[in-house]
C-alpha cells in the first residue's frame, strides 16, 4: 500500500482533514503530522474528536514566534519525519505556515507534493498566506483548485498542468456535518470565565483573527464599534490571537452587545452559522460557509479571496471601518440555489481518485 504523509497545524486545515482523510485511508496508508501550530483544546484537539479524525502519528509542537522562525523549524522537523518515513507523497491543505514548511521539506527531498485548495491569490505578498500559497502551487506536483477562479490563477501562473478542479473539501465538510448536528451544538458556547453563554433568539456571527486586523486596537475597534451599534446582539468566538485585546476593548469601551465566547468546534461554528441573521468576518472559510448556508456576509478584508462568493452582493468586502461595515450590512443580497460554484459535496473522492493515478 502506497503511503502519504499529510502535514497539518492549524484550525482550517484540521476541517479539510477530516473529510480527505477518511476518503484516503481507504486506499493508502496515512502518515498524519500535526506541526502544533494551534495546541489550545478549542483550536485543535476539539476537532480531532467531534470530527472523528484520527490521532496524529507526530505532533512536532511547533507554534508561535515570527513567521520565518515559526517557518524554519517545521521544516526542519517535517524533515526528519520524512527521513524516517519515507513516504510516497506529500499531502497539505490550505496555506498556513505548516502548508509551505511540508512542501518546502518535501519537494527538497523529492517527494512528490500534493496541495488541495490550490490557485487562491489576492495579488499582494504583503498577506503572509499569499506567499505561502504561491510558494506550495509552485513547488506542488499535483494541485487541486477549489473553484474556477483558482484554475484560472494557476493558468495564469503557467502551473495549469497537473491542476485539477475538485471542489472545495470545505464544502464536504459543511454537508457532511450539517446532516449530523443534533441540535445541542449551540450549548458548547462559552464565556471567557467558561460559564455557558445564553444565545439571544436573533444575533449575528462574528469572527475576526487576521494579523492586518487584529495587531493593533484602531482596526479591531472600529469593527466593535460596528457590532454594538447592530439590532441585535453579535457572538464572537475569539481566536487566542486577540483574545486579550478584544476583552480589554470591550471592557474599557463597556461594550453590551459583543457577546465575546471562547473558541468553538466546527459543529458548533456551522451551527451559528445556520443561525445567525448574517455574518461578519474575515476567516476565509466562514465567508464559504455563508455562502453555502445561504447567509449575507460581510467580509472585512481589503481583497477578494473568493471571488464565487461575491455575486449578487452574498459576500461583499468592508473596509475595518464602522460605516463601511453598517452601510454593507444593509446591502440588500439574494441567493441562487442553482449557483454551486464550491462542487458537489465529494471533492475528497475526486482528490483522491487523481492521487491514485498520479502514484500509479
Ligand atoms: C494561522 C494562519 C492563518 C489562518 C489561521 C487559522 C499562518 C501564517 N496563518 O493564523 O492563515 O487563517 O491560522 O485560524 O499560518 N495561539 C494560541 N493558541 C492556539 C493557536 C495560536 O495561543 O491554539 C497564538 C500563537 O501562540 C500565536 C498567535 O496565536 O501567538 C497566532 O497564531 P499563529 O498560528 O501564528 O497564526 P494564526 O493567527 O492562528
Ligand atoms: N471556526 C470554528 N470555531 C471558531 C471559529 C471558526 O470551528 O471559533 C471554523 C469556521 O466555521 C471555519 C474555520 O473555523 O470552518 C475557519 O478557520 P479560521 O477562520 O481559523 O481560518 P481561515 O479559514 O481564515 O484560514
């Protein structure tokens, strides 16, 4: 049985995981390797467990620090397990600083590189996650793109051969595990003493965690002062990123209608999703999940990630700024259910079905 290391680290990437791997492991041996890029309860382990996801063969404990040390000791840790391990390819997902390390330590050694949810770009290096997707697209020897938009990136690039379009695994995953939510999801919600967190009947979703966001208080507070100024209340599960500076905002400021709540498991994530009047964001995958549950999303973000998502206003980019939010968030959207620009719910099977022939 051929075998495939799968190197993984952060919140995302443990999602498409969960559904690519259960695909996988039915025709190969999975060698899983979590970097530690995230180690809290609620950013890793939570999904190992709610999402069924086998227990990591090595976990490297890697986390935190600048982008470049963080960066150089995965690789150097990936590449002892792949000394060790020997494996027949390289899988990573997404476009984490665990995503490059994995490619990088791969294609030095000449294992081949498989990378899932290939071709996304914004047009600027100064998003520590655009070099991380050119430098995996480009080393990658079989790439598989979400959606036509990031087909187009790797033509564009010259890399179109051995690119596939496969649909998004984020997809699958919000299928597969909305059709087994049990409806107590919801109850996970915690405060940041851990005291359960009573949902109002009406509320928005809000997440925000990126560093051009979150490094400083002006962009964060301008977003705050959006929420408290909304009809209804706004949940917040906050990334240990910021999780200091949006207390300390909140509690200088007195904000009321922030609900701040630790972070959630994916189940209970799509189920707020499933909830909420509309979403406020700048997580990639959330403002997928918007679209495929049908609610507006206002994504606070200065470039457009996934361009599928932006018809008929579904999806629309804010400036970090309180008018900007408001004025998008009383933008009137619609939703076309025919339109399924992410696939059809099986990318795991199409992805795996490629590997299978590219390995031979
Ligand atoms: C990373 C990814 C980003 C992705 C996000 C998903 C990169 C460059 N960025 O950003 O693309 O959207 O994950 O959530 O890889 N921390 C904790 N506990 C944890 C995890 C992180 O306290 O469980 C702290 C770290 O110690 C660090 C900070 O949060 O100080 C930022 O973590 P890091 O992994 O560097 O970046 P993310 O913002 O999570
Ligand atoms: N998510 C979660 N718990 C949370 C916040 C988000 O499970 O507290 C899920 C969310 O539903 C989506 C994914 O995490 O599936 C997105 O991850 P994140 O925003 O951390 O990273 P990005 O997609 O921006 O890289």
């Amino acid at each position: 049985m051929k075998k495939i290391c799968t190197v993984v680290g952060a919140r995302p990437q443990f999602i498409k995981l969960a559904v690519v791997s259960r695909v996988l492991r039915e025709g190969f041996q999975e060698v899983l390797v979590h970097t530690g890029q995230h180690y809290d309860h609620n950013m890793s382990d939570v999904f190992f467990e709610e999402m069924d996801i086998p227990k990591p063969d090595y976990n490297l404990g890697i986390s935190g620090g600048n982008h470049g040390q963080m960066t150089g000791q995965m690789l150097e840790g990936i590449e002892g397990v792949l000394l060790k391990e020997a494996p027949d390819m390289l899988l990573v997902f997404g476009d984490t600083n665990s995503t490059m390390a994995g490619a990088l330590a791969a294609v030095k050694l000449h294992i081949p590189v498989c990378h899932v949810e290939a071709g996304g770009r914004l047009g600027t290096l100064a998003n520590p996650e655009e070099v991380n997707r050119i430098v995996t697209d480009h080393v990658a020897s079989l790439r598989f793109a979400c959606t036509p938009s990031g087909m187009e990136f790797l033509k564009k690039e010259g890399i179109s051969d051995a690119s596939y379009l496969a649909g998004d695994p984020m997809y699958d995953a919000f299928r597969y595990y909305t059709d087994r939510l049990d409806g107590k999801e919801l109850d996970d919600l915690r405060d940041f003493s851990g005291a359960p967190l009573n949902l109002p009947e009406t509320f928005y979703y809000m997440t925000c965690h990126r560093q051009e966001n979150t490094d400083t208080d002006r962009k964060l507070d301008q977003i705050f002062q959006a929420m408290e100024s909304l009809d209804a209340p706004a949940v917040y599960p906050v990334h240990p990123r910021n999780h200091d500076r949006a207390e300390r905002l909140c509690r200088e400021k007195g904000y009321q209608n922030i609900l701040l709540a630790q972070p959630v498991g994916y189940k209970c994530s799509i189920s707020l999703v499933g909830r909420a009047k509309k979403i406020v964001t700048d997580s990639g995958g959330l403002q997928r999940e918007a679209f495929f549950a049908g609610k507006p999303c206002v994504t606070v973000f200065d470039h457009v990630a996934w361009p599928e998502t932006m018809v008929n206003n579904c999806n629309q980019l804010a400036e970090p700024d309180k008018a900007d939010i408001l004025a998008k968030l009383g933008v009137e959207t619609s939703f076309d259910p025919a339109y399924q620009p992410f696939g059809d719910g099986h990318s795991a099977e199409k992805i795996v079905e490629k590997i299978k022939e590219f390995l031979g």
